[in-house]
C-alpha cells in the first residue's frame, strides 16, 4: 500500500512539473528587439549592438526595440595592464 502511495505522489508531480523557460535577455547586447508572431507568441532578440541595428530589424516585423534590463555593460579597464611602462633612470 505504501509503494501505491509513492508511485501516486511520484507521478503527480511529474505531470504536475512545467518546463524550464531559458532567460530571455542576454546579458551581453545592450538592446533588444521584442515582437509577436503570427498565433501570438512573443518573441525576444536580444542580440543588438546598437539601436539602429534593433530597429532595421523590427521594421518589417512590427515589433519594438528597448534598452536590455540585463545588460552588463563594457568591462573596465585592466589598469596598469593595458599601459605600456615607462623606464626609470
């Protein structure tokens, strides 16, 4: 009876589990393109460089370009790193 009782719970919740949505945004393009398809599906583009390129994009599509939410941004400077180095005397 015991075994019945876990193969129950075992399987509602697997039909009870949705599936995992990848994140939209990526991190790495400052702009994103975000328009709905035939059937009414969105879709996100987070793949542009710059605004011009998100917008010649979304032209034809009827769809919209916005700043990403998650952009990370340019990474700073290394420093000295990047600098050549003077010699002493």
């Amino acid at each position: 009876m015991r075994s019945l009782a876990v193969a129950i719970l075992t399987i509602g919740a697997i039909l009870a589990a949705e599936p995992v949505r990848a994140q939209k945004y990526d991190p790495a393009f400052p702009f994103c393109m975000y328009s709905v398809e035939w059937g009414g599906s969105p879709r996100y583009d987070c793949s542009f460089h710059t605004i011009d390129q998100c917008r010649a994009s979304a032209s034809g599509l009827g769809g919209s370009c916005d700043p990403n939410p998650y952009y990370v941004g340019a990474t700073a400077s290394r420093g000295r790193q990047d600098k050549q180095y003077r010699r002493r005397y």
